[in-house]
C-alpha cells in the first residue's frame, strides 16, 4: 500500500499500530485462549461432583451410584488405602461399567 500510495506519516502510524492490534487479537484468541484451555488453566473448568450431576441427570438409573462412587473414591486416598473402602469403590464400578457416558455429549454444542 505504500509503495501506490506515499502515505503521510499519520496514515502509516495508524497502519502500523492496527497490524500489531490485530496481531495481538488473533494471538490471544485462536492461540493462547485455547492453550490454556488445553493446559486446564481456565476458570471454567467443572469439578467432579459438578460432572456427575451433569451426568447423573442424564443418566438416571445411575446418578446416586456414580456420586457414591466418587464419595468412596476420595474417602478411600484420605483413609490410606482401606480395603473396605476400595472393595466398595469396586464394586460401584462395576454397577456403572455398562453405560455408555459419550452418549451424554454433545459434539455439535461449542464451548
């Protein structure tokens, strides 16, 4: 453009200034925002029991079945390896294995 034009030097420190803008746009959004998405550094991140309610209510013969699983999960790291425990989180997997959860995902929906 300035080699057809000879801008004046207000013109060319606008240009200036919109390129590096616009290049600092396009940085943060297509590849920043989507490295911290991929590293889980967002805010926006759901908990544990956050996504067995999401998947509790779309799933419903087994929404106390995966929450107690959960429960017993995190109880039996705390109690350090208590074989009851660990019996119990066993066993409430194998109650949630049949169930297909991609079933629960919506492919088309953007985050």
């Amino acid at each position: 453009m300035e080699y057809l034009g000879h801008f004046s030097i207000e013109i060319r420190t606008f240009l200036f200034y919109t390129f590096i803008l616009t290049g600092s746009i396009i940085l943060i959004r297509y590849i920043l925002f989507p490295l911290f998405k991929l590293y889980g550094i967002s805010k926006n991140r759901l908990s544990h029991d956050e996504a067995a309610g999401i998947i509790g209510n779309h799933f419903s013969e087994i929404k106390d079945k995966l929450i107690n699983a959960m429960q017993l999960s995190v109880a039996s790291v705390k109690a350090d390896e208590n074989e009851l425990l660990i019996a119990g989180v066993n066993q409430k997997m194998d109650e949630i294995k049949p169930f297909n959860f991609t079933l629960a995902i919506n492919k088309k929906e953007k985050w």
